[in-house]
C-alpha cells in the first residue's frame, strides 16, 4: 500500500480549531525516504509529537566538583552565550560540618563560572559523603518580557498559518502552547524576527533525523525572552552561536526535518520561568491567517 503523503504538521486532518487530533503514522521505505500518513499501514508506527528540543545543553553547562583533602567544591560552568539558571541538591549528607546548604540555586551570565557550594570534614581524616543532584535551564527567570511585534521571520509568500497557539495536534505543551507553524516551499530565506545573540544552533539534521526540532536556530533578546526557528533545511543555517543579529539577518532557509510532516517554519517564543522554558504569547506586525496556503494549492 503506497503512503498518502501529508503536507503540514497542523494542516493534517484536522484544522486550526477543531478540538480532536489525528493519529500520524511515520513510515521509512529501504531507500531511507521518510513518509508520513494518516492511515495504518504495514511497518509503520505512531509519531509521537514530544514536547521537547534536544539542544545537548549538558556538553555547554557543567557541574565542576573538586575533591581534596577534606574538602569538597562544587562549581557550576556556563560556556553557552546566554545566562543559564542552575540547582544544585546536596542530600544523605555524611561527615560534614554544619551549616552545609541542601539546595543552591543561582543564575549564571553568559559564558562564566560560579562556586555553588563547599563541604568540609567535620571529622579530618575520614571521607565526606553526600549525593547530589544537578539541574539547569536555559535563561533569567527574573527577566521581564517587553512587549514587542514580531516583523514575518521570512522572506517571500504569501504564506499561511497552519497552527496556531494552543493547536491540538503539536501545540499543547508549555514549550510550545503559543508557537506558529507556517507552511512555505523548504529552502526559503529565513530571517531574524528580532535582534539578540545566537544561542544554539543545529545545523546536521536530515529529514526525519533523530531531533524532534530538527534543524534550528535560538536567539537570545534583550528582555531575556529567546526566539526558536525549528525545522530548517539541513545544511542551511548561516549564523554562528554567539554571534549578534538584527532584524532582518538572513538566519537559514526553511526546510522539512525532524518531527515534520511537511514543509513548514516553527516559530515559537520562550522565556525561562524557573527552572524550565515556556512558550509565551506573542504576535506577528501583519496578519498571516488569512493569507493563501500555497500547500494546499491555492494562489
């Protein structure tokens, strides 16, 4: 049985607003062609819409702990180009003089170091013990958002909104509640909707590869908030982490990859609300909704 192939995360059967999602099936043939259908079919499985990013973080933020002689330092390190929120869980505490914090929280600037705790032998000579837990997230939860009207992060169109905030297919976790999905043709020119520091970049993601997002690109703004362009054509992003953008950089061109069912640009809005991104609510300068979907063969 041949695949019916579907064009757009949001646009398979179901529309903008209906309040049921469709069960997706992802199929890939013995020439590694991705297919996506909404019909069961033999050697399929379910595509499970995750709400997640796999950005490796772990090999940009690090817990640093220095044993020696009676003591032990914790360390927190931040290589990101962007302020990173860490926790830092110390428990089953052995041997440890008093006053030992049992939780550290901090915010790290971008691109530094910060001891986060020290635990010394109440006993010298025996061994400390304790456990520990460590975690983090990208971002100030004390900074405030400003308001602010995103110009359309493309060039080229007119295009349409597929699926908007809150769309029951994809669009319902606290990563993504308020993103947008818009389809467009892959390779068109991706722009900075809004000026700020490169953060992360993924750059290697073929169709259908192993990261939900697939290729994409993250920009830090100035209130703290960070724009996410997912789904990008492999190979096609021109920026580098670190460096600055302004409105209208070209950023990459739109592509097809990760969990995506057809060609289209995921453009979310997130903000680190303690310890943990969110989306938050945002809007475009022009209406987009009302525009034709060349997808689905309009002009």
């Amino acid at each position: 049985m041949q695949l019916r192939p579907l064009l757009c995360a949001c646009a398979m059967a179901l529309g903008i607003g209906q309040a049921s999602a469709a069960t997706i099936y992802k199929y890939t043939d013995a020439y590694g062609v991705t297919s996506y259908t909404d019909r069961p079919t033999r050697g399929a499985k379910v595509l499970v819409f995750a709400d997640r990013m796999n950005e490796r973080l772990d090999q940009q933020v690090h817990l640093d702990v220095n044993k020696q002689a009676g003591v032990t330092t914790f360390s927190a390190r931040n290589e990101l180009y962007a302020p990173v929120e860490v926790e830092l869980r110390l428990a089953n505490l052995g041997n440890v003089r008093p006053g030992a914090p049992s939780l550290v929280r901090r915010v790290l600037p971008a691109r530094s170091t910060l001891t986060l705790a020290t635990l010394v032998a109440q006993r010298p000579g025996q061994g400390l013990r304790f456990s520990q837990k460590f975690r983090y997230s990208l971002g100030n939860p004390s900074s405030a958002p400003m308001g602010y009207q995103y110009p359309l992060p493309w060039v080229g169109g007119p295009f349409r909104l597929t699926q908007g905030p809150n769309g029951t297919f994809s669009h319902f976790g606290p990563r993504s509640r308020y993103a947008m999905d818009i389809a467009m043709p892959v390779g068109t020119p991706i722009i900075a909707a809004r000026g700020g520091t490169v953060v992360k970049v993924e750059n290697n993601q073929g169709s259908g590869g192993a990261n939900p997002s697939g290729n994409f690109v993250r920009v830090l703004h100035d209130d703290g908030t960070m724009g996410v362009y997912l789904h990008l054509m492999q190979g096609s992003v021109s920026v580098r982490e670190g460096q600055h953008v302004a409105v209208g950089t070209p950023l990459a061109r739109s592509g097809n990859t990760g969990n995506s069912t057809g060609p289209h640009l995921h453009f979310v809005v997130q903000r680190n609300v303690g310890l943990g991104l969110e989306s938050i609510p945002f809007q475009f300068n022009q209406p987009v909704g009302s525009l034709p979907n060349f997808a689905l063969g309009n002009k």
